[in-house]
C-alpha cells in the first residue's frame, strides 16, 4: 500500500490519499512514507511540497517570516511589559509605610539644603522644623542630620532619574516603533531600547544605596 500527499498550487498539503482504498488519487500529488505522514498528522513534523525543483519532493514547512506590521506589535508589546516590569521594580523598593514617611520629609530636606543659613523670616521657621526633624531622627541612629539630609536627597534622586529612564523607553517605543519603514530600521530601535534597559537596570541598583532609612 502506498500514500500520497495531495497539494496545491503553492506547495501545500491538503488531502491523504492510500492507494488501496481510494480508487482517484487528486493530482498534483507525491507519495509520501507512513512515518512522515504520522508525523505530519501529529504536528511533530508539518510538511510541504518542495515546487522549486524538477520534481516535487517533500520537505519540512518553514512558515514565512512575520510582517514588519506583526514584528512592530510584538516588540509593542514588549517594550510596554518591560516598562511595567521596571516600574514595579521600582515601587518594590520601599515599603508602602516607609515610602509615605520618605515622600513627606523629602520636599523638607530639600527646603533644609536649599535655604539653610537664610535670614528670610517667612522661610527661617520652616528650615528649623526641618532641621529639628533630621535631628530627632539622627538622634535614634547615631548619625548626624547632614548625612540623613543627603541619604534621603541622593535617594529622591535615584528613584526620579530610575523613573525618567523608564519613561524614556516607553516614550521611545511609542513614537519610533509605528514609524520604522524596514525590518533594518526597527532592530535599531529595539537596540537603543535594550540599551536604555541597560541604563536603567544600572540606576534601578542605586535606589538600594544611602541607607535604609533614606
């Protein structure tokens, strides 16, 4: 008993046929083996009819590469998961009650820094209720208010330029992915994005910096 594949036009398998118990076998057709027939109906193996040649022949299917249109979505898709990852890296930082009681002296070691030693009578109260706060703090932990000042500033800064960075990478894939006009043009994208991935990887490593209380 022998098999055959039955194709189209382009090469595609459409029907199997046995000799012994069809008595028309459709042309065009080539026979094919009981393994590979298996393996085909399995998915193990999917086949196709090689029409490039003087004779037909079977070979394994390649499916075509994906349009620009379908690689653009998918690297969408990806740059916005990589985003989100990093954001969510980002707020792991810090524990919610933590991070509250950081955004709230923040905005006060930076009035600290900026206006310590003015005269400004409308300013010189809120610098002294800052000031007393880093001292109430530096007192519990033995170290002095210019260094927690510091901490808690170099700390702000990390987690604002982490964040900028990974605004960036959404940025830039929003606007230059839909625009690539070639294949060659969208890899160069998706190179500067992995590159600023790499930036930000580096910067999302200092926010554990400055100590734990920053």
């Amino acid at each position: 008993m022998k098999h055959f594949a039955h194709y189209d036009s382009e090469g595609q398998i459409i029907g199997f046929y046995a000799d012994d118990t069809h008595k028309v076998i459709p042309e065009p057709h080539v026979e094919i083996t009981l393994d590979d027939l298996s393996k085909h109906a399995s998915n193990e193996q999917i086949l196709c009819v090689d029409l490039a040649g003087g004779k037909p022949s079977l070979k394994e299917y390649m499916p075509p590469p994906p349009s620009l249109e379908e690689q653009k979505t998918a690297a969408l898709q990806t740059a916005s998961a990589t985003a989100s990852a990093y954001r969510r890296q980002i707020a792991k930082q810090a524990h919610e009650d933590r991070a509250i009681a950081w955004a709230l002296k923040t905005p006060l070691a930076l009035l600290w820094q900026m206006h310590e030693g003015t005269t400004d009578p409308a300013i010189v109260p809120l610098v002294a209720e800052a000031q007393a706060g880093f001292e109430d703090e530096a007192e519990a932990l033995g170290e002095t208010p210019e260094e927690l000042r510091a901490a808690c500033i170099g700390k702000w800064v990390a987690f604002f330029r982490a964040t900028q960075i990974v605004e960036g990478m959404e940025r830039l894939a929003e606007r230059r992915i839909p625009a690539a006009q070639s294949p060659e043009e969208l890899q160069t994208v998706i190179a500067e994005l992995q590159a600023k991935e790499t930036v930000a990887t580096a910067k999302l490593a200092t926010l554990n910096e400055g100590g734990e209380h920053a």
